[in-house]
C-alpha cells in the first residue's frame, strides 16, 4: 500500500435530498486527482463515515474504485468499536476492489492496550489487504501507545498509521522502533512538516481538498533540502489549516470546496452548515490567496 506523501480523507458529497452524489464523487475525485492527491481515503471521519449506512458505504467504495481505476490507491475506512463489525465492513471493501483499509482506535467501549492489539490482529488476520491504522484520541477517548503501535506493526499486512494524537514525542517513539518500511502518517494537516522533519512520510489531509498542490510543494522544498523555503510555505498554510477545524469537520472544508467551485453539498445530522457570519474563512483564504508567490 502506496500512500504516497498526501493521501486526502475524502468528504462524501451529498445531494439536496442528502442522499450520496455520485457525480458530484466524480467531480470531487477528479479534482483531488489533478491537484496534488496521491491516495484517496474513503468513508472515513471526513467522509461522514458515522452517518453512512452499510449499502450507502459498498456503492460509494464500488463507485470509488470504479471512478479512480487504478490512477491512485483507494484507501477504505472500515474500522469501528465492535470488531466483527471491522471484519464485515473489511471484507466487502475487499470485495469492492480497495487498495488497502483503514482502521480507528475503537470508540466508546475504550479497551486498554491489551485490547486494542487483539482487535487489530484479529482484523488483521481476516484480510490480506494492506493496513492503516489511525490513533485519533480526541474522537476515541483513548490514545494508543508507541509501544502498542510497535508491537502491530511487526504483523505482516499492517504496513502504516495515520497519528492524529498530536504528540510528535509519541511519532518520533514510533518511528524510531519500528522498522523502516514501516510508514508514519501525521492526521493533523499542522503537523505534516514537524513530522517529516523527525522522519515521518506524508500526511492523510483535509486541506489537500483546496490546497493539495501547495502542500505538495512544501514536502518537495523540504525534501530538496530547501528547509527554509518549506517553512515559509508551512507558516503561510497554517491559518488555513486552523480555520477549517474551527467548526466540526467536514463543515469547513465542504465549505471552503464551494468557494473553490467544487460542489459537494451539505452534512448530514448530527452536524450542521457553515455559520458565515461566525466564521473567517473567507478572509482567511483571502489571505492566503495574497501569499499564492510563496508557492511560486
């Protein structure tokens, strides 16, 4: 499983009815592909995944990998609390034709570390696909440990971690005692250059929706060895980073596509629009938008 260095978490679009659009899928894919996307994530946090039943969550993957066919790896988000859920959700992604699978600290029952490595083994041992796991405390509850990631990561198919705990001591500790085909991936859009500063490989983003080119370019300066550059192109995305987090996740991004002319509706309840009054985005990417040489 080839993330490559920006792999976004693909929003699911949504029709007025807020049913799945498929072709505003169509849309939104071909726009990640052709403005920095290297991988696509699907039914994950940023696609709404909580909100997506079993038959919606197949015909999106099936659609996905139908629409991508083969440019770059599709990646399913198929992990939940209940592992016999994780497994059936995992091998109809199979059958979809994925190219590798996705899986959250389970949420809400907070198994201690213990329980956190059977889960995944178990999981694990049901597929041949590729692994990502992704350690999200702050929508789980619980964080798991670098030694608990260490310890997976010598099971043969899971191959890499999306971090979103925010803890670079934690990826550092991680990357350190695991071996090197052993990919670190941050969560947090804020962190993919500290990351890649103590070793890391890329990160799974929700800014790569508006911004996925520049952020190509930043990894590219660093990489070249052009560290300050890079950093200059950190600190002109990081108010654009912090801005579409103000609100819950997706809402700012589905916002700020619509103002980049990529359609992809509205969110599902429990969730709700944009709130522009309360918002800055708009300047904030204004802003940004000043800065556009920097990336030159």
């Amino acid at each position: 499983m080839e993330l490559g260095r920006i792999s976004t978490a693909m929003v699911t679009p949504f029709s007025s009815t807020g049913a799945i659009d498929f072709e505003k899928t169509r849309t939104l894919i071909e726009h990640l592909i052709a403005n920095g996307t290297d991988s696509l994530v699907v039914c994950g946090t940023t696609g709404e995944s909580p909100t997506l039943t079993a038959q919606e969550k197949e015909k999106l993957l099936s659609f996905t990998v139908e629409t991508v066919n083969k440019r770059i790896p599709v990646i399913a988000g198929t992990g939940s609390n209940a592992t016999a859920e994780s497994i059936e959700s995992t091998l109809m992604a199979e059958r979809m034709g994925v190219d590798g699978i996705m899986l959250v600290t389970p949420y809400y029952n907070k198994p201690d570390q213990k329980g956190l490595y059977a889960h995944f083994s178990t999981v694990a041992e049901k597929t041949k696909l590729p692994i990502l796991l992704y350690n999200i405390p702050g929508r789980s509850v619980i964080n798991m440990t670098s030694e608990t990631t260490i310890a997976l990561s010598k099971v043969k198919n899971i191959r890499a971690i999306k971090e979103a705990s925010g803890d670079l001591e934690q990826m550092a500790a991680i990357i350190e005692g695991t071996d090197a085909g052993f990919k670190v991936y941050s969560g947090d859009d804020g962190l993919t250059l500290p990351l890649l500063a103590i070793g890391g490989n890329g990160v799974v983003s929700v800014a790569a929706h508006v911004v996925g080119n520049e952020m190509q370019k930043m990894i590219t300066a660093f990489n070249e060895g052009r560290t300050q550059e890079a950093a200059r192109m950190h600190r002109a995305l990081v108010p654009l980073f912090q801005e579409l987090f103000t609100a819950p996740n997706p809402v700012p991004v589905k916002y700020a596509l619509q103002k980049n002319s990529v359609d992809t509706g509205g969110v599902r309840l429990p969730l709700i629009g944009y709130d522009e009054e309360n918002m800055a985005f708009d300047k904030v990417w204004e802003k940004f938008k000043s800065n556009e040489h920097i990336f030159v």
